[in-house]
C-alpha cells in the first residue's frame, strides 16, 4: 500500500517541479535552475537493469538534473543504487548534477548523508554525498514564516508522523498561510493533501479545534468541502488502521522467517521490515527468505 505522506510529496513535486527550487532555496541555500522539467525517472545503467528514483528533473537549457528521493526509513539498497544513478545519468547527460533527498526524520537523514560510500581492500573508494533537506519540526517555522503556501505545505508534511500540541500548531499555522492563497484551485489541492497525509490522532484534534482567520473570509461551499475532507480522512485512519495490523503482522512473520534461516537481521534490516506497509511486497520477502542464501537476497528484485 503506497504511503500517503510519500506519494502526496512525490506528487505535488512533479507537478510544480518549481517548489523544489524554492524549499532548496529556503533550507539548503543553493539555486536550482528555474526551468526544471520532469524527465523519465527510469535511470537505466545497464539493459535490462534500471534504477527508479522518485523524481528526475532536467533543464532543457543547461542539462543539469536533478533526482530526487523522499525517504521515510533507512534503505541499505540505497548505498548501491543512488551511486548508481548518479553515475549514470551523469554519463547519460554529460554533466554533473544533484540528489536531493527529502525526509522528515533525523536519523534519516544521518543515514542519508554516509550512506553512499564504498571502500575497497586496495583503497578504491567511491563516494555519493546527497543534498539532504531534512524537513524536521525545527524548519518548520522557518517554511511558515516565508508565507508561501508551497511552502507552508512541506512545514505540514514534515508534521506527518506526529501527533503532538506542537504539530498541531504547525498545522493550524499552515493551513492558515494557505487558505490566504489567491488560488482557489491551488489552496483547495493543498488543503486535500496536507489532511491526507496527517496521523488520523491529528486530524481529530484540527477537527476539534477551530482556526481562527480573523482576515480571511471563508465560503459555506469551502466549509462543506473541508467537512467531506474530514469524513473522508475518517475514513481513511479506519481502512489504514486495519492494513496497518495487517502489514505489521507480514513483518512479524518475516522476522520470524529470517529468525528461523539463521539471517542476520540488524537494526537497520529490521527497521526497514517494520517500517514497510505494503503487504504484497512483505509477502514476496517472506517467500524469498525460505529459501534465500543471504539477507541481500531477501530484498533483491
């Protein structure tokens, strides 16, 4: 099952490849080129093995790129594949470029920064350093106080694994920024993705605590439309919460698996069981490691 708080970023990224500019901007003071078009995220290294990134951006003018990857959980498979990708589309495209990844939480992006180096016995060493933008609760006011909606909706995402009075005050604080947004179709798109991507906790707790837009007049069809949203998102927790249990009982029995082949399962393995929620991809893991000779090969394919 795709994470919500994962494909809605992937989503409004490709859509307004220029947000991206602006969040580097803003957090990691570097300029991207302002005519990045989303190209094929396909990165193929050799026929027929590919490596797919959540984004790639290209300028049509310069031939810089960019990949881009929203994180939630460490991913051993990555210390292989962004090395990967960015050596191929730097061969690809003939010049240098950059990987961008996103995440919301901070040992992640640790992770994030080492993960993409290899030592060799004679001393061969390769090296991936990735521009991480961590987009924790200490940015978030950061992204508010710019009062730019595009903005203000990363300072929401980040709020996507918590719960907390502070969260929800980011999240007031966002969606304040946002509904002052001249564009209806760009404000209506904003609000439906921040509340898809909030702890259902955290959803409840905005419903019952009204935001006060003391200059901004809001329609009846506006405050019908939210109240759906809310049911919706109701309903969502309840559907989410039942493959929740059922994605966490798959992993309890991969680990059982893997604890029963005698492979070696470290905090970072486990992390990335526990952390999975889509149950067809924990099932193919749990068939593979019957009969898998090493861990690596569990996650292979």
């Amino acid at each position: 099952m795709p994470n919500p708080s994962h494909e809605s970023m992937v989503a409004l990224l490709r859509a307004y490849p220029q947000w991206l500019r602006s969040l580097v901007a803003t957090l990691g003071r570097r300029t991207l080129p302002d005519d990045m078009v989303v190209i094929d995220a396909a990165v193929r290294v050799v026929d027929p093995a590919e490596v797919r990134p959540d984004l790639v951006f290209a300028s049509p003018s310069t031939g810089t790129w960019t990949l881009v990857e929203v994180q939630h959980a460490v991913d051993p498979a990555k210390a292989r594949k962004w090395p990967l990708a960015v050596a191929a589309l730097w061969n690809e495209r003939g010049v240098a470029g950059d990987l961008v990844v996103l995440t919301a939480s901070r040992a992640v992006a640790s992770w994030a920064r080492s993960v993409g180096t290899m030592q060799g016995d004679l001393g061969t060493s390769l090296t991936v350093r990735p521009r991480v933008i961590a987009l924790t609760s200490d940015v978030a006011s950061t992204l508010l106080e710019t009062g730019r909606p595009e903005l203000a909706f990363f300072a929401a995402w980040a709020m996507h694994g918590r719960r907390g009075p502070a969260a929800l005050s980011v999240v007031r604080r966002a969606l304040t920024v946002i509904v002052k947004a001249s564009d209806a179709a760009l404000r209506a798109k904003l609000v439906r993705y921040i509340i898809n991507v909030l702890d259902l906790r955290l959803l409840r707790r905005l419903k019952e605590v009204p935001m006060e837009l003391k200059d901004v007049t809001i329609s009846e069809g506006l405050r019908q439309w939210e109240e759906e949203i809310f049911a919706r998102g109701e309903a969502r927790g309840e559907a989410r919460g039942e493959a929740r249990g059922t994605a966490r009982g798959e992993a309890r029995l991969l680990l059982k698996v893997l604890a029963a082949r005698k492979l070696p399962v470290d905090e970072a393995v486990r992390a990335r069981v526990e952390a999975c929620t889509d149950t067809a991809i924990l099932e193919r893991w749990a068939v593979a490691a019957v009969t898998a000779a090493s861990i690596d090969a569990v996650f292979a394919g």
